[in-house]
C-alpha cells in the first residue's frame, strides 16, 4: 500500500490534572520535516517525537494548525501538572502521541489508497490509448504513403524511383513509434508495480512520471497523423493528471 503525505489526527486526553491533546498534519514534502513547538512542560520529549516520526513516516512537513507547528495544549486551565511525577506525565504523553501519530498514518494510508486507485484508473487510459495507437499506425502508414503517390500524380511528374524511395523511407523513420509505445507500456507496467508493491514510493513515482512523460514528448514529435497527434495529447493529459497526484504519495 502506498501512503498520502496529506492527513491529520487529534488525540486528547482528560486526567485528574487537566486535560492533555496532541494535534498533527502532514502535507506533501520532498523530505521528512518535523515542525515541533513543544510546551516548557514537555520539553524534554522533543527527542523522543523525532524519533517516532522518522521510524514512522519517511517523508512529508509535519505540522499543526496556526499558530503553532505541532503542539501540545497546555494552556492555564487546560493542563495542570503541580504535584505529578515529571516522568510519568512524559510517559503518557509519548503514549497520546504514538495514538495520533498512529491515527495519521492510517489516514495517510487511507488516502493513499484513493490516490492509488485514481493512478490505476489513469494507467489503464494509457494502456487503452498505446493499444489503439498500435493497431492504427499501420493503417496510418498506408493512407501517408498513399498521399506521397497522389502527389508526385497531382505533380505529373514521372514518377522517379529513387526519389519515391527517399520519401518513403523518410515517412517509414518519422512514423516508426514501436519503441515509444513499448517504452510506455514498460513504464506503465512498472508503475503498477511499484504501486502494488507500497512502502515509500513517492520518489521512484516522480520518477516514472518524468519518463513517462519522455516518451509521450517524443511519440508527439513523431507524429504524422492527426490521429497520433491527438493520442500523444491524451497521453500527455493523462500523465500530467497522474504527475500532480504523484506528489502526495510518500
């Protein structure tokens, strides 16, 4: 299963001294970037959320809501901590955090799914499209070959055999698009995988999305027929749709 970089959690607390909660967000990031305002009281626990969070999420900017980055409420009144054993306060507050941190990543994981099952809808479009492609340019190639021939007729030109053959080699080289398609079905293929496979998988994600979008370029440029033409724009569309959904993924 791959994971949203994007979700919150708030867990809470209310003890006999008051009340204690812990608000996280994450949002996309090319690294893991924790954001931590911790109160006097528990300052001594920075180290130990650090650590949790890099042994529990690989990538994203954890923060929470304005003002502060990540904080747990301590204000007057909300949280009383005279006469209580330091460490076990710090105790059950590390024991409310690993509960909203485990919160988050279940909802990064939920929307991970989403996010997942919307590239698979995309990757399928592109399957259908490369698919369509390949049984077209054939057809393509004959109606191009045949315009080459009306036009040295229109022309009334004799019909010069090696100038005939220069043409249709030319024509043969621009429409020859075997390799792009199996590029893209290849890419294709591996993005499934790697989205079945789950784990951190954002940047090898970024990365396909960038070849992916390569070889939809070089289809483009090679284009000889408005139908081609068109099926490198769908492709381009459909890769940019997955490119921006990419950047979510952790």
């Amino acid at each position: 299963m791959v994971h949203s970089m994007t979700a919150f959690a708030r867990t809470e607390r209310a003890g006999t001294h008051g009340t204690l909660s812990w608000e996280l967000r994450s949002v996309n990031h090319r690294y893991l970037e924790p954001q931590l305002r911790l109160p006097e009281a528990f300052r001594d626990l920075e180290g130990s959320v650090r650590d949790a969070l890099r042994q529990g999420l690989s990538r994203g900017k954890v923060e929470s809501a304005p003002p502060y980055p990540l904080v747990a409420v301590a204000w007057p009144g909300v949280l009383v901590a005279d006469g209580t054993d330091p460490q076990a306060q710090n105790a059950e507050a590390m024991q409310l955090f690993n509960q909203a941190l485990d919160e988050l990543k279940n909802g990064r994981g939920r929307e991970g799914a989403e996010l997942a099952k919307l590239l698979n809808e995309r990757l399928d479009a592109m399957t259908a499209e490369v698919a369509t492609l390949r049984e077209l340019v054939p057809q393509m190639l004959a109606t191009q070959r045949q315009k080459i021939l009306d036009r040295f007729t229109e022309m009334k030109a004799e019909l010069d055999p090696q100038r005939l053959e220069q043409e249709l080699v030319l024509l043969a080289q621009k429409s020859d698009v075997a390799e792009e398609l199996d590029r893209l079905s290849t890419h294709v293929s591996e993005v499934h995988r790697v989205l079945k496979a789950g784990g951190a998988a954002g940047r090898r994600l970024d990365f396909l999305m960038q070849e992916l979008n390569r070889e939809a370029n070089t289809l483009g440029s090679k284009a000889f027929d408005p139908r081609s033409t068109q099926a490198a724009v769908s492709l381009k569309v459909l890769i940019e749709q997955m490119r921006e959904q990419v950047q979510n993924i952790e």
